[in-house]
C-alpha cells in the first residue's frame, strides 16, 4: 500500500522560486518596486525590439538567474528535489519550468516519480496560457500532457508509452495568466493579496489560488537572526497554506507546504543528493496496544483516543463518531456495517453529490471503452447496486497482482498491468464503478496493520465508498465487502488537506 501522499505534487507547481539563502533584512515594497523596475529594464534590453512591451509583474520581480533549487523534506527527511524557473522568452512571451524529483523507500521498494511542467505564456500584463508540456514517469506511470490554447478553448494530446496518442475531450480555456505563475512575488512587488486560477497539472481542473501578503518574520539564518518577508499561498484544491519566506533580493529561503513538508533552498549539487528514506515507519501512527477483535468484525466497532486532530477533521459520518474531551483530546467511534437492504438501489443510480462520483475523469477514466467492457463483463445483467459494487470490488482484488513497484494513476493503466497497491486498487475499482452507473469515490485515511517488526499501527491507506441507496465502503486491497472498522477516514481522492495529519496525529488510548 502507498504510505506516501503526492498529492503536494500541484502545491509545488504554484511556486516558482527558493534558492540559496541570502542573510537580508524584510524587503521593503521601494526596494522590491526599484529592483523589479531593473529587472524589467534588462528583460526588455536582451529581448528584440519587438518584446519592447509592458512586462507582467511576475518578470518584473526580482529572482535569482538562471533558476532555483530546493532539497524536498518530510518530516525532516530528505525526500526529493524541486527546481523552478520563470523567464521572459523572445516574440512577447514568458516560460515557466517547474520539476520536482521524489525519491523514497515503500517497503522493500524504491519508489521514484518524476514531474515536470513547462508553460508559456504571453509576456504582457494578465498575459493568456498560450501551452504547457506535463511530463510524469516512474511511479504512477509514464505519461506526457502537451496542451494548446486555441480560439475555441484548450487541446491536450495525451501521450503514453506503448499507447496511441490520445486527443481528449475540448476543456474550456484556461483562466491561468502569467501573473499567476508567481503570485509570491506578484504579492510582494505590488503589497497586496493577489488572486487568480491556477490550471492543475494532474487533473487539467483549475483552480482558485490566493497569495496573501503576512507579517515579516525573523528566522535564525546560518546563525544570524534576520528578518524575512512572508506570504501564504491557499489553493482551493489542496486548501494546505503553502507559506515562502523572501530575502530583499527576490530569493526564496525556505517553503512550507502545512506542518509536514517543507522546501528549503540549497544549490543544485546539494539538492540532488539525497538520503534513501523509509516512508513506511516514518509516517504510521503507533498505537499504544492492538485494536481488540470485535474491530474487524461486521458489525463491528472500535474507539481511538486522539491527539492533534483538527476540529474540521472531526464531522460525524455514518461511520465514525467523535466526542471531544476536556483536555483537547477526542474520542474517535469507528463502526462498520453493511447497507440496509431496505435502502438499496437498482442501477443506475443518482449521484447525491450533483455527478461528481460520476465523472470520467484524467485518473478516473470511467468513459474509456476497456473500463465499460471489463466493468460489463464482471456485472453482467445484475441490477442491484451494492451486489454489482460488490462484483467489482471483488474481481479486482482477486485480478490484481498486488506489487508496489507496478504503480499507475490512470484506470486504463491499472486495467492493462493488473498490478498495484491500495492506490491501484481503489483506482480501478472506482472507475468500472462509475461505468456502471454507481456513484463512487476513493477514500483516504489510516488502516490497521501489525507489520514485521510487531508494532500495532496506523498505515496510510486508500479504499472505495460507493453510494447504493446509502453511502457504504469497500476494500478492495483486502477483499472487504464492507471496510471494518479498523479503517478510519480522513479525506477524498487523494486530497493534500490531509498531509498535515502526518506526523502530527496520535493515538493515545483504546478502547
């Protein structure tokens, strides 16, 4: 099972800078203003006659040249890389480059993933999206995004390897404009919160973005306490504050992506060298002693006493029930139970949720014809929704070899290996789901598990809830028709809000 979270991948992408510290003191916004009115002045002296244009206020701000690079930390453990550059190009026009290098030991396993986004944009002020090239390989799987904005909105080729190239389906043109591509620095250079739409890279959604302008900070830097300017950046889609600390010189010290993960500013050599970490042991949450039996039977029940649970975490479901304590804990009932025969329906059935559990999406490919005919070939003729859910989540756990290093984030994928861990699983299963007309959603959260070294933990784990008639949960990783109860769930399709849960979450009592 994946233990990791990338769902901080589109984070990352926000931002365009951090790069090796500078001892300074909080920029003023005369400093900023007079150093972007130089930055500008070059830009248009190395460009041809034709850029002599008004620039946009993320060219203008001050960066380091020639890009910048950061070492990747979770938990204070190094597990990547991340370099990012923004410059202005020739003919009006402006590049983005942003790669991030994850690297980690799952298990047994090296997982390595690899993504990177180059964008161009006009030059100008709000300047439009004109293209981007999304490249992703290693774990998830091999893919390049290469989109095109056109008079008619945005054309993306999907190109796989082994695969024809894919056109998908027309999208609308994006809302992304170059002042979007550094909204930390766009933020301080004109002293004011800046907002826009960031189009993501993972699923082609756009997104509301935010950057505010907060209260300088003094840090301790190479031993000298300095002050640095600060802004915080909030995406609608992963809504985890993103914090960057600038030097008067336009470079990014430091980033911080919530509690968990952090960017901090090293040269390249520096960045690239990197420590094998063990993810598994380092992100599970250990319990004081084991779960008792009746929390893997159905029904079945079992309480956790928490620490360090957000109070937006704690919604009553009709699974898990919380009861605050007096001294900050909370008391967590986790039930399972199957849905009520009474309440199940036919398919197809209506989405509760508007048709977002519906949706074909670019990791949901529910439309794609080898899902419909798979799904088609499992279900046949059977008409209740919970038996077919049941079907399917069943055929894939006995279909799918279960192997970490055979990863992939596209249903089709997952199909054509017939291998994965809990992420593979959930995928597939949600796709043949919706193809067959039942609403469906991954769920992400912690799972029980007694590992090797025979510690009673938490694992980070992904399963399957499907609406019926009635919200119910699957397991398809462990052949669960209905999750037990050692199952806690804390967020949706592969959401990053949770990420601030890692290493932060306790389990203090059971019960």
């Amino acid at each position: 099972m994946r233990r990791t979270r990338l769902g901080l991948l589109s984070l990352l992408a926000l931002l365009t800078g951090a790069p090796a510290p500078a001892w300074a003191q909080a920029p003023s916004s005369a400093a900023l203003k007079s150093q972007a009115k130089a930055a500008a002045t070059q830009a248009q002296q190395q460009a041809p006659a034709s850029q002599a244009q008004e620039l946009s206020d993320a060219l203008k701000a001050p960066r380091p040249k020639g890009g910048e690079y950061f070492g990747l930390y979770l938990m204070d453990k190094k597990v990547g890389w991340f370099f990012t550059d923004l410059t202005a190009l020739p003919g009006g026009k402006a590049q983005s480059i942003n790669e991030l290098i994850f690297k980690a030991q799952v298990g047994t396993r090296v997982s390595e993933r690899v993504h990177r986004e180059v964008r161009v944009y006009e030059a100008k002020p709000g300047g439009r999206l004109l293209s981007f090239t999304v490249t992703q390989r290693g774990d998830g799987g091999d893919q390049e995004l290469v989109g095109t904005a056109t008079a008619d909105g945005l054309r993306v080729v999907r190109k796989r390897p082994g695969q024809p190239e894919e056109v998908l389906k027309p999208m609308p043109a994006p809302k992304e404009t170059v002042d979007d591509a550094d909204q930390a620095r766009v933020a301080l250079l004109r002293g004011k919160k800046v907002e826009g739409v960031l189009l993501d890279g993972t699923d082609l959604e756009g997104y509301r973005t935010v950057t505010t302008v907060e209260a300088p900070e003094e840090q301790v830097l190479g031993g000298v306490k300095v002050k640095l300017a600060r802004v915080s950046t909030l995406s609608d889609k992963e809504k985890v504050p993103v914090a960057a600390f600038l030097t008067t010189d336009g470079k990014m010290v430091r980033v911080d992506f919530g509690q968990t993960m952090q960017a901090r500013a090293e040269s390249e050599s520096v960045a690239k060298r990197m420590d094998l970490v063990e993810v598994f042991g380092l992100t599970r949450v250990v319990l004081p002693k084991p779960l008792p039996a009746k929390a893997r039977e159905v029904p079945g029940q079992v309480t956790l006493v928490m620490k360090n649970l957000p109070a937006k975490f704690q919604q009553d479901t009709y699974r898990q029930k919380y009861k605050p304590l007096p001294d900050g804990r909370v008391e967590v009932t986790l039930m399972a139970a199957p849905p009520a025969p009474k309440g199940r329906k036919p398919r197809p059935v209506a989405d509760p949720d508007g048709g977002a559990n519906l949706k074909s999406t670019l990791a949901v490919e529910s439309e794609a014809p080898a899902i419909v005919a798979q799904a088609r070939s499992i279900i046949r003729e059977e008409k209740d929704a919970y038996t077919a859910a049941r079907m399917l989540s069943a055929w894939v756990y006995s279909n799918l070899q279960k192997d970490y290093g055979a990863s992939a984030d596209r249903a089709t994928d997952v199909l054509r290996q017939k291998k994965g861990d809990c992420t593979e699983h959930s995928l597939l299963t949600v796709a043949m789901m919706r193809a067959s007309g039942i609403p469906a959603r991954r769920v992400d959260g912690v799972i029980y598990m007694v590992n090797a070294d025979g510690v009673p933990a938490l694992y980070w784990h992904e399963w399957v809830e499907a609406w019926v008639g009635e919200w119910t949960q699957l397991d398809p990783t462990f052949n669960q028709p209905v999750a037990d109860a050692t199952h806690f769930a804390v967020g949706y399709e592969g959401n990053a809000e949770i990420t601030p849960l890692i290493g932060s979450l306790q389990v203090t009592d059971v019960k």
